[in-house]
C-alpha cells in the first residue's frame, strides 16, 4: 500500500522570498514516481514537477525544485523567489504502478 | 477536446436523489481517474480504467457507487440515493497511459447534498 503525508496544512511566505513545502511517502513498489501538483482556485490541478524515483538527482522547473531524499521517503517542494500566483493548494503524489496516491495538501499564501 | 471537461461544474440535489456526473477526458488518453476531494482532505481515489482492462473499482466507497467508460472515452460516475457525506468535489483525470505520466485533470464537479 502507499501512503503520502503532509504535514503542513498551511504555509505563508513572502513575496520574492524561498518557501519548502514537506511531503513523505511510503511504498512497496521499487519502482515508482512522485509529483507536486498545484490547485489554485480554479480547482483544475495543475503538474508542478515530477521525479522518477531511480534518478538520484533532484528535479528542477524553473523556480521549482524538489528535494528528493530516498531513503528516507522524503520529497519536498521548493518554491523560489516566490510570487503571488503561487498562492494554491499544493498537493504531493506518489504513483505506483497506475494507482496515484495524493496527500492531505498544503495551502500556500503568498504576502505582498 | 483540449483539455478534460466535467460537467455539471456545480450541482446541487436533495438527499435521496440519484445524481451522474459526467468526465470527458483528452482524446487518445487510455487512462482515467475518479478522485473525491472533500473539504480539508486530499484527494481519495475512486475508480480507474485503463484501455479495454476491467476497472479497479477498490476506492469505490458504497455500492452506491458506480462509474462506467463507454467506448474507451467518456465515463460517467453515478451516486445513487445521495447521502450528505457524498457532498465534495469530484475530480476527474487522464493521462496518455499509466506509466510515470502526468495527469490532466479536469475542473471537477461540486456535489452539494441538502
């Protein structure tokens, strides 16, 4: 079975400022895949990044980066210079063999 | 179409009513999902089709739960005799195949039960 966890509900940061988002995960399968996605309002669920669980070396989109520590299960989310269309729920998700599980999310605010 | 549709966007019904909710995914994606995203939770997987394969229907939460894809493309899930507990956000997605690929989801459909 697969389980994702975040523990953080909500998270604020500033405008221009660097936030990291945490998510840890837990799964059988040797082979598997995690993402970030974002929801902003719209409700639409949007990829941020993906991460290929046999590639030691982190993802990157732009200001988005993850921290992937295998080991420890452990797959967080950094937010760069942040802006305010960041502002969203951001959810993890670890994919299996075709079953993606997602965590509880995280709302992110972004101040001006 | 471009992306994945769901209609109705909103629906509202009284407790009892048998409501369907409808998901047109990308054309050519072979997979589809149904999520159920209640408030402050995250998104709790219903059912899945993959091609022409039976469905893997686990996440279903009742038997009053049922969801079908005709012709490999549009599906249709179906919540008969609503409860209150059914009221959230249904959210739909495909992706191209089940292999690492991401998910296009749609817009969702907010079930509100009276």
């Amino acid at each position: 079975a697969q389980t994702v966890t975040q523990s953080q509900p909500e998270m604020s940061v500033q405008e221009a400022e660097t936030v990291t988002l945490s998510c840890t995960y837990d799964t059988s399968e040797s082979d598997y895949y995690l993402f970030w996605y974002k929801q902003p309002p719209s409700r639409q669920m949007i990829l941020v990044i993906r991460q290929e669980a046999y590639k030691q070396q982190n993802a990157t989109e732009n200001r988005f980066s993850v921290n992937f520590q295998k080991a420890a299960k452990s797959f967080s989310l950094k937010i760069s210079d942040s802006q305010l269309g960041d502002a969203a729920m951001y959810f993890c998700a670890c994919l299996g063999t075709y079953k993606y599980i997602f965590g509880t999310g995280t709302r992110l605010k972004v101040l001006a | 179409g471009a992306g994945v549709s769901q209609s109705p966007s909103n629906k509202v019904t009284e407790k009892g009513k048998d409501v369907e909710l409808r998901c047109d995914p990308i054309s050519g994606h072979t997979a589809l999902y149904w999520y159920r995203q209640s408030l402050g939770q995250g998104l709790e997987f219903l059912i899945y089709f993959q091609g022409n394969s039976a469905p893997d229907k686990s996440g279903l939460p009742s038997d009053r739960f049922s969801a079908e894809r005709t012709g490999g493309s549009v599906s249709t899930l179906t919540i008969q005799r609503t409860q209150q507990e059914d009221s959230a956000v249904y959210l739909c997605a495909s992706s191209h195949s089940a292999g690492g690929e991401k998910l296009f989801f749609g817009s969702g459909t907010q079930l509100s039960v009276l």
